[in-house]
C-alpha cells in the first residue's frame, strides 16, 4: 500500500479511500528536400503534402516484411524465419537473420516502410507541442519529418483568433527560410526573419514590405496545418479533413470531465513510435525491467489475458502485484506490494489511455507522437478522480520524478532495438505479448506497414 510520503509526492487523496500503488509509464528522419517555392494554399491531397516536403512517394505494395496476424499458440521458430536459417547455415544467412537491415535491399524495404509508415501517421491527428510551451513566439516543431512553425495569437489579433494556436509548414515561399525564426506581429501574423513578410495563421501572405501597396496573389501562401488545442497538448494533423482517417482521440477525463491532471515534460526518443506504444503496453517487462520502481521480481509469469479490438482501440486488462515505488524497504529489504489493476486502451495509432496506473479512479496518457519515421517524440498527462483524492492542484514534482524513473529505461531499451522499424522485424512471439501482437496486427490493417 501506498506510503504517506509518496501520497504526498502524487497527490493528498481523501480519508479511507485507498489509492493503490503508483504505476507509471511502463512502459532516421530523412532530410528533406523543398519542393517549388511557391505552393497553393488550397486543399490538396496528402500525397502532396508529404512531396512539398520532401518525404518519399508513399508505396502502393507491402514490402517483404513478415509477422503473424494473431498470437501463435506456442511458436516453435521466429515468425517468418526462413526454411533452413538453422543452426548450420551460412555466415550470411545468420547475419541477415540477426541484421535484417544490412545491405541495400534492405534500404529499399526500410525506405518502403518508411514511406508507408509516414503517410499512414499523417492522416491521424499527433500531438506537436504542450499547450503552455506555445506562446506569442513561434515555436518549431516536427512531424513525419514536415517541419512546422507554431504560435499562439496574441489578445490583439482580430476576427476572434485572440489566444488561438496557428500552424503553418515552417518554410517561407520566398527563399525556403525557416519561419519559426521570426516573429509574431500584433495582427498575430508570422513574419518571416529574412524579408518581412507576414502571413496569416491560414498559410495567406498579407503583407510585403519591399512592394507596400501592391495587390498580393493567393498563390504566395505558406502551407496551413489543422491545429487544436485539448487536454493540455497542441495537436495538429497534417491530412485535410477529406484524407483524416480518424477523429482526435478524446481523454474524456481532462477534456470533459475536468479531473485535475498533470502535464508531463516531453521527451525525445531515437526510436519509432510504435515501438514505443508496444514498449508501454508489455506487460512482460515490469518484473524484469522496472525492478527499481514498481517492477516485482519475485511474480515473473504473466497470467493469460484477453484482448479487444474496436475499430479505434486495441484494449486489455491486467492485474499485477506491484511494488510501492516510494515506499521504504521494511525489516526484510523488501518495499511492500499491492495489486494495481492496469486498463490498457491504445487510442490507435499511437495514444494509450491506461487506467489504473498511478491507483484507482486514475488515468495516465500516454501519447507518442512520430517526428519522423524512427524517432518520437513523448508526452504524458496524469489525471486524478476528485471524488477520490479531492479538487486541488496535482504535485507534479512527485509524479514527475517517479515517472522519469519509469521513463528512462523504456527509453534505452527502445532506442537499442534493431531493427528499429517494427515492420522490419522477424520476431517471436509468445502467449504473454498478446496486447502488442494485437496492436501490430492494427497497425498493419491501418496500412503502416505499406
Ligand atoms: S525568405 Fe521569407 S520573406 Fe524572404
Ligand atoms: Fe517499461
């Protein structure tokens, strides 16, 4: 059971209501290449936009890439492995088995993945920044390796945008200069730091200095992105509505219900986003992993659970006797244990609503947002039931500490994982990593894996 001093790192919770123990997060971009200078504002399909940019053609055929469409049995051999890659085979045989992405086929099919996994994730909505990181300043950020300039309006931009975030791919028409180095003017256009030139949070440039007076064509524009602000995250989607797979995925306890919630910090990962969410949802892992924190290394074996699939979430309950993160060691070295009901909901592709984790009547989101192909980029909110631990405000400083324990070897084991593309990879499987064979399975219908 919790103790008091990690109560009061998380948050005070009302007499007689037992919180449980805390669980937390468990859990190459490509250069780009600028297309014409000047580019049409109007909607155009995604194809396009990834082109204005540089990404590569998305592919229309899967690559060779292999990995069961359910949990096998009991399976004898990694999935795909091929006939004869035995014991005996040939140095080049094992080698290609272990580094299955040396040689230039195998840059062709990452190059293919690659193009598919990054114009699958451009048609859902990711987050690009916390929401109090945006300010009257413009602010860079990365997605699926578009580059992008963000700012929040100031109280005197007119037509009721005051206070609102705008995006726009963070490249002037002009000369192809970043725009997030200049500056927001009191109409809360971005002016570009090389001529001057403003444009409006729809990607329109309304004014240029050097020509004053001069009627501007519709054709000079920067290249707008869908921005919206929610549950203390930025996100933005790079697809129009019309190419939008899905909605943004609601977190009904911060948007709707108002729970007191916390923002994490963001972290930067060299690995792929969905390595990450898999990562997040292993339940195989606590016991051997994160032995420091809530991890119990007397309970390796994983019960048989169940997965569900909607058409949006891959989803799973567990139950696991936890290790207090906080508490003391008592008389036999040991910090004391209780069960944590962990609720995994994978917001697809890469969000996972997980309830429980940080005690009853609590949520903790994690979403993962893909700034390239094979990096990431991490944010995590955690939401408290006021019923339960009251209205205040949520210490942070507590929760943060605790959770960048939990945080950092996630870290390292995601970034060390070779292949990095998931869809890369002949790996087996086993009964216990149901939820993250399910979720591989959801992906590649969604067309991440070409
Ligand atoms: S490069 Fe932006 S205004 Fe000239
Ligand atoms: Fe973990």
């Amino acid at each position: 059971m919790a103790n008091g001093r990690w109560r009061s790192a998380r948050r005070r919770r009302r007499p007689g209501v037992s919180p449980g123990l805390l669980l937390g997060g468990n859990t190459g971009a490509t250069g780009l290449a600028y297309g014409p200078l000047v580019t049409i504002v109007d909607p155009a399909p995604l194809a396009d936009l990834l082109g204005y940019v540089g990404a590569a053609t998305p592919i229309t055929t899967a690559p060779p890439v292999s990995a069961p469409s359910a949990v096998p049995s009991e399976p004898a051999s990694p999935d795909g492995q091929p006939a004869g890659a035995g014991r005996g085979g040939a140095v080049n045989s094992v080698v290609n088995a272990v580094w299955a992405t040396g040689g230039s086929a195998a840059t062709d099919r990452d190059a293919a993945l690659d193009a598919a996994f990054l114009a699958a994730s451009a048609r859902y909505w990711h987050p690009v920044a916390r929401a109090a990181d945006v300010g009257a300043a413009p602010v860079r950020a990365e997605l699926c390796d578009v580059p992008l300039v963000l700012w929040r309006r100031p109280a005197s931009a007119p037509g009721g945008a005051a206070g609102t975030v705008a995006a726009l791919v963070d490249r002037c028409p002009h000369r192809s200069v970043p725009l997030s180095g200049g500056q927001v003017d009191a109409d809360g256009r971005v002016r570009c730091p090389y001529h001057s030139w403003a444009f409006d949070g729809a990607g329109a440039c309304v004014d240029i200095p050097q020509q004053p007076g001069q009627k501007i064509p519709d054709l000079i524009a920067a290249r707008p992105v869908r921005v919206a602000e929610a549950a203390g995250l930025v996100w933005a989607c790079l697809a129009d509505e019309a190419d939008e797979a899905r909605p943004r995925p609601r977190f009904g306890e911060i948007e709707d219900l108002a729970w007191p919630h916390y923002v994490g910090t963001v972290q930067n990962w060299n690995g792929q986003a969905a390595r990450q969410v898999e990562n997040f949802c292993d339940i195989g892992h606590f016991s051997v992993l994160h032995t420091d924190t809530f991890g119990n290394d007397e309970v390796l074996a994983v019960d048989p659970y169940p997965v569900r699939r909607t058409e949006w979430t891959v989803e799973a309950d567990y139950r696991y006797p936890s290790v207090n993160p906080v508490a003391e060691p008592g008389p036999d070295g040991r910090r004391p244990v209780g069960e944590t009901a962990f609720q995994y909901r994978i917001e697809l592709p890469f969000a996972v609503w997980l309830g429980g984790a940080t005690g009853p009547s609590t949520v903790l989101f994690s979403v993962c947002a893909p700034t390239s192909a094979t990096t990431l980029r991490l944010y995590w909110m955690a939401a408290f039931d006021p019923a339960v631990y009251g209205d205040g405000p949520v210490d942070g400083v507590g929760l943060q500490a605790v959770e960048d324990r939990i945080w950092a070897p996630d870290k390292v084991i995601v970034e060390s994982q070779r292949p990095a593309r998931v869809f890369a990879a002949d790996e087996i499987h086993r009964a216990f990593d149901a939820l993250g064979v399910a979720y591989r399975k959801a992906l590649r219908e969604l067309g991440f894996a070409g």
